[in-house]
C-alpha cells in the first residue's frame, strides 16, 4: 500500500500535475481511492477537478469534500486542493453515496449497514455534509456495524458561496453523507484521537433539553447564563462562531468536548455533538502544551501500528486556536507516514461501547496498513527528538493555561478539604452526625430500589460521664478517639461510621444481614474490653444494638429498632450486644 498527495492552488493547473502524476505514481493497483480536500472559494472548481480525475482515472473511488483549511505532509494549506491518492494493492473501497434528501437518515444508515454485512469491513470513512440534527440521526444508528469496525471521519468546511458539500464520485450532496467503505482480509486501521482542552470551574448538570444536542438549562437556568456570567460571552459572541470554550463531559473515563455552535433568544445552546440528561459538564480552555503533547502522543502510539497511509480530520476551532503554531500539532504525525486531510466542522469516533458520534475540539487520525506488522519499515525521522517552540502570543496563552490549571486545582483541594472537613467529626476522624445519617438515608434508597440488605449498629459507651467527671474531659477525649479507630480497624472499606453523640457512634453494614451484623459488633465489644484502660486500671466498654432494615419499614422505624435494642443491652447490664426483636 502507498500514499500520494499533491497539492494544487489552481484549476489551471491540472494538466501539468497530471503528467507529473503519471511518472510518479505505480501504474497498477487493485483499488485507488483518491480523496480530494478543496478550500477554492470557486463553487465549480471541486465539480471540475474531480470530473477531470475521473475522466483520468475511470476506475478510481474518489472522494471530494469543502474544506476550511488543507493538510499534507504535516502543514496546513489555505484555500488550495489536496489531492490524496491512496493505493491498495489487497484491498477495495466500497463507495455510498447518501442522500438525505431521498431518504430518511434512519433508512439511509440501515442500507449502508445491510450492504456491509456480508463484507469483510476493516473500516468506513464518513464525509459528512452537514452537522445537524439529521446526521445525529444516521450515525446513532451505525452502532448495529460489528464491533472490530473502525468509524471515523469529519464534517465539510465551508467555501466561499460555495457552503458546505460533499461529493461520491461526480454526485454532489449538501444534506447527506458519502461512506468510503473499506474491505480487505489483511488490511489493518487503528482511529486515535487527540485533544488538549482542560476542564475549567465549576460543575453544572443539565437539567432540561431539547432532543439530544439542545441544551435548554443547566442546574435550572437557561444555559448561556455559564458564558455570561464566567466569560463574559453574550448570545451574539456565541453565535459569531469560532468560540473557544466548549462544554466539557466525561465518559468511560475519557473528556469529550462539546461545542455550542448557537444560542437561541431565551439563552438556549444549540450544541454540535450529542448531549445527555442529567450529565454534568464544565467549561473547558485549551492548553497548547497539552495539544502539542497530544499529537506527539499519538505519534507514540502510531509507531508500535507502522502505518502505511493517513488520514486527518481535525476541527477548525483547534486550527483557530492554535493560529501560527498549527504546524507544529501536524507535523508529528508526518514522522510516521504519509498523511492528507483537512478541517472539519465535526469529527467522526467510534467510542469504546460502539457508539458512533461527532466530536468538537480534537483531531481524528486514521492509519491503514495492508499485511503483517514489520512489512512497512519506519523512517529514523520518526525517532526524532520532539521539539517545540511556540510564538510569543502562544507563550502567553500557554502561561495563562498553566496559570489557571495550578489554581483550579489548587482550588479543587481547598474545595475538598471544606467538604471533608464539613462531614467529618474532627475529634474522632468519623463521620459526624449530619454526614452519617444522610448516608444511612441514600442507603436506605438504593436498598429499597435494589431489594437488598442493610444492617446498623448504634453503640453508646459506658459510664462515659463517670470518665470525664473523673479523670477530665482529656482522658474522655481520648477514650472517644481510641473508640473510634477500634471501630475504624474492624469494619469493611465500603462501611460507614460516624459519631452519632457525645458518645455514641452509628455504623452502617450495607449488604450484610442480621446475624453478622451481630458478629461484626462483637468484635468491636471485645476490642473495646481488651483495648484501652482508664488510669485506675479499668477497661472501656460499649453497649450495642444491632438491627436490619425491614423491608417494610422507614427510617423512623429502622432507628427505634436500634435504639430499642441499645436499650435493652444497657438495661441488662451493658458490655454486650442485643438485636432487634421486631414486633
């Protein structure tokens, strides 16, 4: 397999590239798929090319998109033409051309995925027309694709008057999609992303939306009011475009960016990329040392893959972002192997659980091998030192990212400390009273909802007023401390203990029935008793009453059984465990 890309400013100057074509390029190939990346302001100048490509190459699966910005060879490339011709020598390239005008985006993804089955699919790329509500549509149902298939791909850019279109072959579409389907036994494509925005300030939970990319109000009020209030940003710098902090959410463990690309009147976010109700997102700022690290990462990765051939899709707002420095995210990856692609307006990743969606904010790269690992040698220049030398306003941004990341977390350890410092009783280092019982109650629900078990203990230290009248609220302290890390020492991590009282302390048993419940307080009983000795001698002791939450009980209920049965061990003479006797 090999990979050839030329760039061309003009139209005019086809007839001079293609004779330079023919002396450069193999002759034969079983599959050319040749994918054209057009930034010409010119309406016709993309119909144009491809029809000459196609009269030159009759045979040839070829690709045209708008772009809005062109990369080969690891630069970027403004209002030129790539031509990127990739050969096969063991594997083809299936075309779809489909339009959503015809047919509904439901239908036009079942068709693409019935035309698949029976083929041994390594991949498909998807150039995209329009990122909008009904290309959300088709690609939520290519989830059916088998699992081993890579998706990957980007949205058009837009040209001039031209807009933003895509083309199979000769036919153009401004509402649909073109899949470049490829299929081969031996023929290898691993999809890496990369990103480099942070997270920034606070959580917000969405809390009502409009299908799945309208993103109505965050936390209850309507959602623009986070840009207004922490940016500054109006509805209309919203909607000028190109806008530079987007959402941010968490899923299987990776950030995924989602970028409003309009606000409505009444503060609504018009979002290019799925969204969920209820999840929480943050704002997030772009740190050029962690875009930069991202692409020299995946270049890492790339090496143990030796791929043959590349494909970038990567989103116009990074090239915005980055501005003179753009190179430097691009290059890296030309170290590896050949690569063409181009600026998109929403990139194209299957996610681990199958799910095909459009990312905001990252670079999407494809690489294809055909044959085994070792049959494609790497270049020494892949080995090279990285290096990276931003331009002084880059400097500057790059001082205020590292600036707002050491305070954010900075702040987020403050933050942490006052929330564990408001639930935890700092005599004991236990739960204190507030934080214990609202855990009992979020126990008390997920066992209902699960039909599961839950046991408590409620332990009150003996003759605990004698100790401080006695030998001095000191001695008692210490008496509470040491009674507290026995309990500590002998439940599970999963367990919950906290200070009820003076003297007093709750323990929550989730899953764990009756009988041991029991158990586990009589540990804690003899760990008291042979533990810790007062001055004169004696040992501190514990009454304890053990109950399980009744499957048709509440929360009152559950505590006057514990309580009732701590009532009867101290009436019968304290030091000693009692369960519950439901009536």
């Amino acid at each position: 397999m090999k990979q050839f890309s030329f760039c061309l400013k003009d139209i005019s100057e086809f007839d001079a590239w293609a004779q330079s074509f023919r002396e450069t390029c193999p002759q034969e190939a079983r599959t050319v798929f040749v994918s054209v990346f057009s930034g010409w302001p010119r309406e016709d100048g993309l119909h144009e090319l491809v029809r000459h490509l196609t009269e030159m190459l009759p045979e040839a699966v070829i690709v045209g998109c708008t772009a809005d910005g062109e990369i080969m060879s690891g630069h970027l490339s403004e209002q030129t033409a790539i031509l990127n011709f990739m050969f096969f020598e063991k594997s083809d390239v299936n075309l779809f051309s489909l339009d959503f005008s015809d047919t509904s985006p439901e239908e036009a993804a079942a068709s693409l995925v019935d035309g698949l089955m029976e083929k041994e699919v390594a991949g498909v790329g998807l150039f995209l027309a329009q990122n909008d509500e009904p290309t959300h549509r088709f690609l939520a149902q290519l989830h059916s694709l088998p699992p081993h298939v890579k998706v990957f791909g980007g949205v058009a850019g837009s040209t001039g008057k031209s807009g933003q279109y895509v083309m199979g072959g000769e036919r153009v579409l401004r509402n649909g999609v073109v899949a470049a389907c490829f299929i081969g036994e031996e023929l290898r494509i691993h999809v890496s992303t990369c990103v480099g925005w942070r997270p920034l300030g606070p959580s917000f939970r969405i809390t009502k939306m409009d299908g799945d990319n309208v993103i109505r109000e965050l936390d209850g009020s309507p959602a623009q009011n986070i840009y207004q209030k922490y940016l500054g940003l109006s509805r209309e710098d919203i909607n000028e475009g190109n806008l530079l902090f987007p959402l941010c959410t968490e899923r299987n463990g990776n950030l995924v960016m989602r970028l409003p690309a309009d606000c409505t009147e009444d503060g609504a976010l018009v979002i290019s990329g799925d969204c969920r109700m209820g999840e929480h997102v943050r704002l997030a700022y772009g740190d050029p040392g962690k875009i930069l690290d991202a692409s020299y990462n995946s270049r890492i990765d790339l090496l143990s893959f030796e791929p043959e051939a590349m494909l970038l899709f990567n989103c116009v707002s990074r090239r915005f972002f980055l501005r003179a420095d753009t190179d430097q995210e691009l290059q890296p990856f030309q170290t590896i192997a050949p690569n063409a692609g181009f600026y998109v307006h929403g990139e194209v990743n299957r996610d681990e659980d199958g799910n095909i969606a459009l990312l905001n904010m990252s670079l999407v790269s494809a690489s294809f091998r055909e044959g085994a690992q070792g049959e494609s040698p790497i270049s020494s220049m892949s080995l090279m030192h990285r290096t990276r030398k931003l331009t002084d306003m880059m400097k500057l941004v790059q001082c205020l990212a590292n600036f707002v990341a050491i305070t954010s977390a900075e702040s987020e350890v403050a933050n942490q400390q006052l929330v564990r410092l408001a639930s935890i009783d700092r005599l004991t280092g236990l739960y204190n009273r507030g934080e214990i019982e609202s855990i009992l109650r979020k126990n008390l629900m997920q066992n209902r909802r699960n039909d599961g078990i839950l046991s408590a203990i409620m332990i009150d230290l003996d003759n605990f007023k004698g100790v401080n009248d006695t030998f001095g609220h000191a001695v008692g302290d210490d008496v509470l401390r040491w009674s507290a890390k026995a309990i500590h020492e002998t439940i599970r991590r999963y367990d919950a203990a906290g200070r009820w009282g003076g003297e007093e302390f709750f323990i929550i048993l989730p899953n764990t029935p009756m009988e041991a419940a029991a158990g586990v307080a009589e540990r804690i009983r003899a760990a008291f008793e042979a533990g810790h000795t007062l001055p004169d001698g004696r040992s501190v002791t514990g009454s304890f009453g053990v109950a399980m939450f009744p499957p048709s009980g509440n929360y009152m209920k559950f505590y006057k059984l514990l309580d009732d049965a701590l009532y009867r061990a101290k009436l019968d003479g304290k030091n000693r465990v009692c369960v519950a006797e439901e009536e």
